[in-house]
C-alpha cells in the first residue's frame, strides 16, 4: 500500500471518529422530540433522493433508466433500510416530561449501534468496489443508488416509528 493510499484510508476514519463520538454523545442524551417537526429531515432527504435518481447523471444528457434487476436492487436496498429505520425508531426511548408535558426522546445503545454498523457498511462497500468493482463487473452507479435509497429509507421510517409511538405515548396524556 502507498502512501497516498494509506492516506485515502485513514484520513477518513480519523475524520469520522471525532464525529461518531460528538454524535454518539448526543444521542445517549436526553433531548426534546418535536413532532410537527419530525417530518423535515425525511422530506429533504427524499427530496434529494428524488433529485438524484431522476437527475440525469455527469457526462449524460438523458435520465438513466433502471433494468427489472436493477428495480429489484433498489427494493432490497429500501427494504433492508426500511427495516433498520424501524428498529432504529424502536430502540429510541420516547417519554413525557413529568414537569411540562413535552416529549423526550433519548437514542439508545442499540441506535448507536445501529449507525455505528452503517458508517463501517459504508467504509467497507466503498473499500470493496474501488478493489474488486472492475474485477466482478460491478454497476458503481447502481450500488451508489442502492446505498442512497437505503439511507432515505433509513430516516424516512425512523421518522414514522417514532412519530407512531409518540402518539401513543401522548394519547393519554
């Protein structure tokens, strides 16, 4: 491995290592959950999403068109996000302020787990196609895709989880 290699390398992890943990901090504390705004972050990610796939890509002038197999990619990968996005919204502690009546939330040890494994996916995916992507005639584009979908429906269902909940939490209140 060269220099510039080993610097692609670790210039990243020691970039997100910093991060992982200001993030990790926060979400294992307690924060106020506002639920007319939960819907934001899902949208703009979806908006994103949105722009990303139906944008035409660089060097091309026309929208790409997915094959069936590459539609069945896309469904895997919202599905495996869409279920990670569930019980990332399950492990999230939602209770009622006994003081004024808010919603808390607070990010468990399995939510930090949980984006933990998706920054290492993420690494690892990245690592494995710029090694193997030629060799195994893997589409970069599709993958990039399938990873994008994965994360919108990630949050998107995270979002729902929690609003679901937070309802049922509130309801007697």
């Amino acid at each position: 491995m060269t220099q510039q290699q080993l610097i692609q390398t670790l210039l990243p992890i020691l970039i997100l290592l910093p991060v992982l943990y200001l993030r990790m901090r926060r979400m294992a504390g307690t924060r106020p959950l506002k639920l007319n705004r939960l819907w934001i972050q899902p949208a703009m990610i979806l908006a994103v999403v949105a722009l990303v796939l139906l944008a035409p890509q660089p060097g091309h002038h026309a929208v790409r068109h997915f094959a069936s197999l590459d539609w069945a990619w896309l469904a895997a990968a919202a599905a495996m996000g869409a279920v990670g996005g569930w019980y990332w919204g399950r492990t999230m502690a939602i209770e009622v302020h006994p003081e004024d009546g808010t919603l808390m939330v607070t990010g468990g040890q399995a939510a930090i787990l949980v984006l933990v494994m998706l920054v290492l996916l993420r690494l690892g995916l990245r690592t494995g196609v710029a090694v193997e992507g030629k060799a195994l005639n893997l589409d970069v584009l599709l993958i990039s895709d399938a990873t994008i979908i994965f994360t919108a429906a990630l949050f998107t269902v995270r979002a729902i989880e929690m609003y679901i909940r937070a309802k049922r939490i509130m309801a007697p209140a």
